[in-house]
C-alpha cells in the first residue's frame, strides 16, 4: 500500500546521509521532497501542510543542529510526526460494562464491510468471547447471504431473519407504490441485540447497508439504526484505495452518525494509500483496525507507531512476534526446544508442524514484509512463489512415516514413488532431500554451540564443528644478530618462569634450569650473561 511513499521517503533520507551538519537548504530540500510524496500518496492538502510545517521546524531547531547524527534526527521527526497524524496512541474498543458489547459497521458499499464483520467476529472469537453477527443489510443483493457464509468461515452464528434482496436488484426506498420492500433494518438490528441477550452473547456485530455513494437515505438509515441500538462502537469502514475521496467520505459519516473509530481495508492493495495518513488527522477519530488481506485472520489492530515504522521501512517485528505467539503451540515450541538442545535430528513431521504453524500466521511475503530493510528487495519478494510450500508439504505427506523419520533411507524407487504421489519431478524430490539434509547439519552444529557450515564459529560458544585445532606456527629465527639473541632471551625467560606442578607462583629453585625444561648445553655460547648467572 505505502510503497511510492516508502520510496521516495528513503531516498530522500538517503541524499542526507554522511552530512556531519544540515544547512537551511538541505532541511528546505529534504521538506519538499517530503511534500511531494506524500501529495503523490493522495493525502489530503491540510494533512500535507501542517506535516511538513511541522518537520520543518523541528528540522531547523537546536535539536538536529546539536545531534551528533543530523540525518538520524530528522528521520526521527519524520517518524514522530507520522505517528501523529496517524493518531499517536492505540486505542482499544470500548466494552459494555454489562453484556452484550454493540459494535455497529457503517461505510460505502464495497468497502469490505461484511468481510470486515466475520473477521472481526473471529477475532472475538480467538480471544474466548462469544459473538453474533446481525444481518442489517437488506439493501445489497445478496448480502445476508454472504454475512452468513463469512459467519459460517469464521465458525460465528449469524442472526437473519430477513432474507434481505435475493433478486439482483437494489431496493428502491421504503414500501410504496411500484416498490418493493426486503424487510426492516431497524427492527432487524433490535431484534439481534434481544437474540442475543437471551441466548448469552456477549458480542453484538451489526452489518449494515452501504452505498456506492453518500446519500440522504444512507445516512438516515444509519443514523436510525443508531438511535435504535444503542451501539457501544461505531466503526467507519473505509477503502483504503479509494485517495482523496476518503476525507470528503469520513467527514459526512462523520457528521451523519458521528462515528467512533475507523477500520482500514484492503491496505493490501497497490493504491497510494493515502486515506490512512489523512482520515485520522481530518476526523480525529482513531485508526483501531486494519484489514491487510481476504483472509479471516488477515486483520490487526492498528498501530501508529508500527505503521509509522513500516512506512519509514524499519519493519515492524513486534507485529511479527505477536503473530508468531499466536500461531506457534506452546507445547509443540517446548518439544522442539529439547529436541534442538538435545541434538536430535529434525524430522520431517517436526518440518510439517513448522509449516502449518507458518501458515496460520498468514501470508509469508506479508510476514517478511514487516521486517527492517525488505523494502530493498521487494522484487524479490514479489517474484516468490509461495505455492512452494503446497509442493513441498505434497511431498512430504506422500512420504511413510519411516520415511519421514529416517530421509537418509529413502533410495531411489522411494524417491520415484513420492514424486508419483505428489504431482513433481524426481528432480524436486532430491532438491528437498538436499536441502533437508543441509538443515539437519545446520541446527546440529548450532546446538552443539558451533558454527553454522560455510559460516565461522561463534566466539564465546563452545564445540565449534568439524573443525581441528588449530596448531599456532612458530616464529622464525630472525637473521640480525641482535634481534634474535632478543628473542632467544625472551623464550628462556618465559621457559624460566614456567610453574611446575602443583605451583602457582614461578620455580621456588635458586637453580633458574632447576624447573626448565631446557639443557642450559644448548645455549648459544656467552649466553649465560642474560639469565645473571
């Protein structure tokens, strides 16, 4: 979403880098490089302005001319500055103090509001609550339709009463004359919030009508659902593709039914962007999700912080860690600690829980995404296929379980087999092999505290591979007369002062060849002067 921000950002802190101090020209450039790509990113004219006022003032402040690394500075203004049109802080949703929690959906249609319903239900889901989804959106064709398949994705009940429009086409206006009428959502969202109290759920989320544009109807009809439920939220869903229509559409939701927060979506496209840097600054209410993907678990609470740091392409690993604590067992994680520590070989069962725990933390090219610096190598990424990962767990899966155990003993009728059952070449198969064996050594040697092949040794760990000691080479004997009677005098002292056993301070011998392991013979002649004898 933020790449031709990202990019022109980067390389405008780029031209600032090995500048031990920054000039007045080089801060007004460094702003209106700033200035156009966030105007390129389609955020709003105002936004734009009170930005970049603000980085230049700081910018030209004691605060970057006294640092020791300007450039670092100002990428710290730039960063501290998105943060706060983001919306400084992460707001949580606010719960009912007796259940259930109303949390009402209202937007455009097509800005992914009943998607963004069912995830944000299993959302409540995963965190043990029990949500319903209301079906208040009679106005689409086929709406409640879609509500209850994503509801029945997520593993939600959904409350439908009303088929709502069936017959592809949209409804006119209330009953009347050459009309048609597909049910009430008024009566239909309180009817949800009665189901839901007798039947004990504790999370209410009600999907309501969009339109394709904002209109007097649309907005009655929001605003009466409102007065009728009593929603503890109300969540402004908007497009993140849709530019600078964004503000215009926030402002009359906003004055309409005065929302609560905003919901981003589809922050996964290639679209400027620039909705999500201008809606929280216009509003003033806070940015508290953010959908990145189709997929149910394609959703996180927004963090303007993080996605200040994303923007900047500094990653966003407290994300990724966060993810990763969901998708990983616990147990599972313990096993495969032991294991490692342990220096059991890593089998291809161990490799297949890796996988499926991967996988329930998304997409792999997001997950990479939100580390430091990939932004460097996005074509890369791009270019990754990651249908990879299907082939590969094809294979294994076509594997017996001795053979998952003990790869080594697959030959080559084995190997034929498996590329017969999985749909691949013969060729992959060995790839994977390969490639599998390499791994089992690299986490042998890790856990043995060594080095991992075609890497050097970790100094302070021990073990250290394969590899021999290494045998210290002595010196030659130097061809000056001088130098190397110095030398001859430095070995015999060293031999001179070796502890014999059981000592630790030196030969306790009024005789200096008593504890030696030297024949004083064999001294060069007239060399008995420099031991003082």
């Amino acid at each position: 979403m933020f790449t031709s921000l990202s990019d022109r950002l980067t390389a405008t802190f780029k031209s600032l880098r090995g500048k031990g101090k920054l000039s007045e020209s080089d801060v007004n450039k460094t702003v209106r490089d700033i200035r156009m790509a966030l105007l390129e990113a389609d955020v709003a004219l105002p936004v734009v302005k009170d930005f970049t006022q603000a980085v230049r003032e700081r910018a030209l402040s004691a605060e970057v001319s006294e640092a020791l690394n300007p450039a670092q500075q100002v990428v710290k203004i730039v960063n501290d500055e998105l943060v706060d049109i983001l919306g400084q802080h992460t707001r949580p949703l606010r719960l009912a103090k007796t259940a259930p929690t109303v949390i009402m959906l209202a937007g455009l249609q097509g800005s992914g509001k009943t998607t963004l319903a069912g995830k944000l239900a299993k959302w409540f889901k995963d965190q043990g609550d029990t949500p319903l989804l209301v079906a208040a959106d009679l106005q689409r064709p086929n709406a409640v339709t879609q509500l209850e398949v994503v509801g029945q994705r997520a593993g939600v009940p959904v409350f439908a009463p009303e088929r709502g429009n069936v017959g592809g086409h949209d409804a006119v206006g209330p009953t009347g004359e050459g009309t048609r009428s597909y049910g009430d959502p008024v009566e239909v969202a309180e009817d949800g919030i009665q189901h839901a109290i007798s039947k004990l759920y504790n999370v209410v989320i009600v999907d309501t009508a969009g339109r394709l544009a904002v209109d007097e109807e649309l907005m009655e009809q929001a605003a009466d659902i409102k007065d009728a439920i009593e929603p503890d939220e109300v969540l402004f869903v908007i497009d993140a593709m849709i530019g600078q229509a964004a503000v215009e559409t926030a402002q009359a939701f906003q004055e309409g039914i005065d929302f609560s927060g905003v919901v981003l979506t589809k922050l996964d496209g290639d679209a400027r962007g620039g909705a999500a840097l201008s809606v929280a600054k216009i509003t003033g209410r806070p940015i508290m999700f953010a959908s990145t993907g189709e997929g149910l678990k394609e959703f996180e609470i927004f963090h303007p912080d993080r996605m200040a740091s994303r923007i900047l392409d500094m990653g966003d690993m407290l994300t990724l860690i966060e993810q990763a604590e969901r998708a990983f067992d616990a147990k599972q994680a313990a096993e495969m600690e032991r294991k490692f520590l342990a220096a059991e070989d890593f089998t291809f069962d161990d490799f297949l829980q890796q996988m499926a725990a991967i996988k329930k933390m998304g997409s792999l090219k997001s997950m990479l995404k939100m580390m430091p610096g990939m932004n460097q190598i996005r074509d890369q990424l791009d270019a990754f296929d990651e249908r990879e990962f299907d082939r590969i767990e094809a294979m294994i899966r076509s594997m017996t379980p001795f053979e998952r155990n003990h790869p080594k003993q697959i030959n080559g009728s084995r190997r034929a087999r498996i590329a017969a059952g999985s749909g691949v070449t013969v060729s992959q198969v060995n790839d994977l092999l390969v490639r599998f064996g390499e791994a089992q050594k690299m986490m042998k040697a890790l856990a043995k505290g060594g080095s991992i092949p075609g890497m050097p040794g970790m100094p302070g760990l021990a073990g250290g591979g394969k590899r021999g000691k290494q045998v210290q080479r002595k010196k030659g004997k130097s061809g000056n007369p001088a130098k190397r009677a110095e030398q001859e005098r430095a070995a015999a002292q060293a031999a001179s002062n070796r502890a014999p056993a059981g000592s630790a301070f030196g030969s306790t011998s009024s005789d200096p060849y008593a504890n030696a392991n030297l024949d004083p013979s064999q001294l060069p002649k007239g060399f008995e002067k420099f031991l003082g004898t």
